[in-house]
C-alpha cells in the first residue's frame, strides 16, 4: 500500500511557538523528503497552529482550544484520506496530532493498533505535565487516562485498549516518574512494552518482530508513530527533549524497516525535529537519508 501514500504536514509546536517543531514539515520538504519517500499524493499542510501559552485552569492543557481543533481537523483529514485508499504519512510537528490521527483512522477501519517508537512514554496528564503541553500527553488520552478535555474531538472510537498498543523505546522514567506522570507498568501487562535497554537486549529486528506479532494478534491493521527523540541525544541533538541512551541511526533502522514493511500498516506519522536547534540542517539531512533506508524495499517483513 506505500504506493498510496499521502504526505500531510502538520505543522504545530504545542510549547505555543510558531516556530521550532512547527516549522519540521517545511524544512524536510526543502531537504528531499518527496523525493525518498514514496507517495501518491502530498496534499500540504493542515491549516492548524498552536500559538498560546495559556494552560486551561480545568483540565492543565496549554492552548487547550487550539489543541481541540487540532485534534478535529486531524481525524478529519486522516479519515478522508484512508477513505480514499491511502496511506497517510503525517509529517509534525510535535506529538499532538497523533490523538486525532489515530481517531481518524479507526473512524474509517475500526480497530487499529499502534507501534509507538519515541523516547518518552507521554502517559502525562495536564496536571502532571511540568509544562501542560499536549506532546506530552498522547499515550494518556490514546488510552483514556487524561480526562476527558479531547473527548469529542476524538469521537468514540479514540480510545484504545492497552493490549492495541506496543510502546518502544521510551528511557524517560527517571523523569516522568519523579514528576507524578503514569507509568506504562501502571497500565498492565496488556501493554506491550520495551524500553530503550530491552530493545537492545532483545536485538532490534527481534524486537520488530515481536512487536508486530503482538500487533497482529490484536486489532491486525496499525499506525506507526516515530518520535525522532527516541534517538541518543549526542546522534540526534535537533529534538526539543534530549535524554542520554538513545537509539543510534543504525539502531533505529533496523527497528521501524520491518514495521514500513508490514502489509498490516495503515499509516504513520514522524515527529518532534526542530529546525531551530539545526542551524545547518545537518540533523534534518540525517533523517531523510534514514526515511531513505527506512523505506528500501519496504522494509521486507510481512
């Protein structure tokens, strides 16, 4: 199904900038992303920003109406082009747009897992985020664990069950758990989840594949999201969050190729590079030579 692939760019920062992970989609676009990865369509950028600061006094949430329409507009858009027989390629962008994505996408499909590659496991709340912003927050709302501030613009098929999901790579719990965020063992055992030292003890095409065969005995069909910081912030110093133990490049190819190659994935989306803190580019080159080995031959796993 690449061969369908639709490329949209959403361009949000939910630290309320117009500028740093907002402008991710132009740049990769000006360093070659159209031309290594295979697409049928690039239908731009959704008319969307985050630009306030202000946390809601209710809920914790930074810019909480923009992060609402957001939301909206992105099941909206994900749900029209898998309607269409495509693969969606979101290009953030921060993190936010994949609660609304992932609504979209089981609107059309039903159930529909997710393989969340990214170096925080963004089980946080508005009360518990340090900065009430939504990228911190995906994993929680995707599971229904914060509140219920998104739950009409998600609908009601944007929740899914913890055993739909399959986190990978996240190293941030000397952080989170300090700051009184959820867990992911919090959740259960029907969370598949492997940290950042697990991946590397299992081996990364061995953790691939355990991943999508959890998957498959699920819902089947599912969305990857890629988070660039799941990458070593000495391989990647061009994210908002830099952590030490990171994936290297070679790390994460081996990793998300088998996912590209599944014939179970219905979309994806790419998040979290800020051109700001890139003043050469040289980070943003680094990712479209990694979505170039990343797509090669589809990645050849079934």
């Amino acid at each position: 199904m690449l061969e369908n692939l639709s490329i949209i760019g959403v361009p949000v920062d939910s630290e309320g900038t117009l500028a740093g992970t907002s402008r991710g989609p132009r740049v990769l676009r000006q360093l070659g992303l159209l031309d290594v990865v295979p697409h049928d369509a690039d239908i731009g950028d959704l008319p969307v920003s985050i630009a306030s600061t202000e946390r809601d006094p209710v809920s914790g949430m930074k810019a909480a109406p923009e992060v609402v329409v957001l939301t909206a507009k992105t099941r909206s858009a994900i749900a029209r082009e898998i309607g269409l027989g495509r693969m969606p390629l979101i290009v953030g962008g921060c993190c936010a747009p994949l609660i609304g994505a992932m609504a979209g996408a089981r609107d059309v499909l039903g159930g529909v897992g997710l393989a969340y590659v990214d170096g925080h496991s963004d089980l946080y709340d508005g009360q518990t985020s340090p900065a009430g912003d939504c990228a911190d927050m995906p994993m929680a709302f995707l599971l229904g664990r914060a509140g219920d501030l998104l739950a009409d613009a998600m609908g009601p098929n944007g929740v899914l069950a913890p055993e739909e999901v399959a986190m990978l790579g996240y190293r941030d719990a000397y952080i989170a758990a300090p700051a009184g965020s959820l867990m992911p063992e919090d959740i259960g055992d029907s969370l598949y989840r492997r940290d950042a030292d697990a991946l590397r003890r299992e081996g990364m095409a061995s953790a691939a594949k355990a991943a999508l065969e959890h998957l498959r005995a699920g819902p089947g069909r599912f969305w990857l999201h890629l988070d660039w910081d799941v990458l070593d912030e000495e391989q990647f110093p061009s994210s908002d969050y830099l952590m030490p133990n990171g994936l290297s490049w070679t790390e994460l190819i081996e990793l998300v190729r088998p996912l590209i190659g599944s014939s179970h994935l219905i979309g994806m989306s790419l998040a979290c590079y800020n051109p700001d803190n890139d003043a050469d580019l040289s980070d943003g080159r680094k990712i479209i030579r990694c979505l170039e080995a990343m797509f090669s031959n589809d990645g050849g796993s079934r």
